[in-house]
C-alpha cells in the first residue's frame, strides 16, 4: 500500500471541480491518488507538503500537482477556515486519441511536469482566479471549456517553479505511511524544542541508524535537513506577520543560535531575513487596491 489512498468519485470520467470549505475536507493525510491535481486556496494559510516540499502557503496559492505526488495541507495552528476551489484530472482526461494531437501540446508538456510539482506565481494565480469560480457554477461543457482554457494559460506560464528537484516517487507501506504522518506531527509541536535524533526515532519505534535511513530514502533528504527547513518556514511566517526582530524570530522558530539560523536561511531561500521581509513588503504593497494605495 502507497501513502494514505484518497478516493476522488465524480460523475464525469474526465475531471472533477470541489468547492473546499473546512478544514476537515482540506486537510487529509499525507496521501496520494491518480487524478493530477489544480489547488487554488482562497482564505487561510498553514504549512503545505507535496513530496519531500515544505512551504507555507497563504491566501491566493496555486499548486499543480502530478499522478501519484503525496502531497498533505495542514492547517492546525489557524482558526480562519480554509477554503480553496480543487480540480481533479482524471486519468481518462489524458487519453492519448487526443492529448496527442498537436493541439494538446503545450498542455501535454504541462501535465508531464506536474509530476515535480509546480508552484505557480501569485500574480499568475490571480489572473486566473475568477475562470476558478467560473468552474463552479457552468455546466458541463462549459466547465470543460473553462479548464482547457486555465490550462492553456498555465501551460505558457513562465512564472513558476518545481517544488521538487526531481520526480517525487514513494512506494510506502500502512506502517511506513504512518510513521511519517506522525514525524509530521512530531515536527510541528516540537520544532521550538530540542529534538534529538533518539526522540524521534523512538517516536516510530526504529533505531536512529535505521530511522536516518527510512527518512532519507522516503523524503530524498536528511531528517535534520527536513527539519531546519520546516523550521525556516516557521521564521518566514513570522517575518511575514509580525514586527519582531530578526533576533526573536531566530528563538521563535526553535532555533537556538543567530549564526546558524543565518546560514539556514540563506540554503533555503537564497536571501537574509531582512531582505526577505522587505521583498514581501514590496509585493504585499504592489497588490494593494488601488484606493489604499492613494490613501497613503
């Protein structure tokens, strides 16, 4: 067994469009399925996991995601419910009479990519965001209409990046799914702690040798390695939503010295945290409406 099946039903063999609205029905297990997958999260924020990817997300993210790509939301630590419009490709949609024509091509070449998953710029996201809500209320050849044309758009969409370096493939076994979904939850509510490679591993009842191993060959990274990037998410969270010094968010993310969070922030968003607190501004303020904006 694979990581945590979720079955997708839908009346139509080509794809489904859902209105998501609570957190129960957006937050699911580390889990996978055949459907490709569009999420456009319209309200709340939390952590996002697709592969061996860990982001925050926020208001306004679109991710494109592969057949098969364990991926999980968690939105835990938030009491603004989340809301998002999901689109479910099903595997009939990529019949090859006809995503083999020359007409499908630049389409086809996205739906290949998914399989690394694919973070899609804000900006873009927005452009696109009434032809999501559009979807939920046209009927069925319409909706089929509106998707080629979303799809059409994405596919020439320069402003996007993979959110996994390479093809995310994961064989797990019942235990071996769990066992991750709990150091998931482990991660999340104890980063501001010590956590020890003992603690851990005994957590999921392995030996540490044999832990470093499983999570390595599962998430094609370390285990500290995973960690210090979660927790430098935590720091961008912070930077993004509070006023605190660079100093306080350091110790608020479980890091224990200035240097080292230095340095980890530098591997894993390639700036400092200042500059990234500024870049954010920036964007935040290029986005106001207008009659903000003016009213400076």
């Amino acid at each position: 067994m694979k990581p945590h099946y979720k079955p997708i039903p839908s009346e139509s063999k080509l794809f489904k469009v859902e209105f998501q609205e609570t957190i129960k029905e957006f937050y699911y297990p580390w889990h996978y399925h055949p459907e490709l997958e569009l999420a456009y999260v319209l309200s709340g924020q939390g952590v996002r996991y697709v592969g061996n990817s860990i982001e925050n997300f926020y208001q306004d993210d679109l991710v494109l995601l592969g057949s098969n790509l364990p991926h999980t939301w968690n939105t835990a630590e938030q009491e603004q419910p989340v809301t998002a419009i999901v689109i479910y490709l099903k595997e009939e949609f990529l019949d090859k009479t006809w995503m083999q024509s020359i007409e499908f091509e630049a389409i086809r070449r996205l739906l290949t990519n998914m399989s690394k998953g694919i973070k899609v710029d804000n900006a873009v996201a927005l452009q696109l965001k009434q032809k999501f809500f559009e979807l939920l209320k046209a009927n069925s050849f319409e909706k089929l209409m509106i998707l080629l044309g979303i799809l059409q758009d994405l596919a020439y969409n320069n402003a996007s990046r993979y959110l996994c370096e390479q093809e995310f493939i994961c064989d797990l076994n019942y235990t071996d799914k769990a066992r991750i979904n709990e150091v998931y939850d482990y991660i999340q509510s104890n980063y501001c702690k010590p956590v020890t490679l003992a603690g851990i591993a005994s957590k999921v009842n392995m030996s540490e040798e044999y832990f470093c191993r499983f999570f390595s060959n599962t998430m094609k990274k370390p285990f500290f390695e995973f960690l210090n990037e979660y927790k430098i998410n935590r720091a961008c969270k912070l930077l993004i939503e509070t006023d605190k010094q660079v100093s306080e968010v350091c110790y608020s993310s479980g890091f224990e010295s200035i240097p080292f969070f230095y340095r980890q922030f530098k591997k894993f968003k390639n700036c400092q945290p200042k500059s990234y607190r500024m870049n954010y501004q920036k964007v935040s303020e290029l986005n106001l409406p207008e009659e903000l904006t003016n009213g400076r």
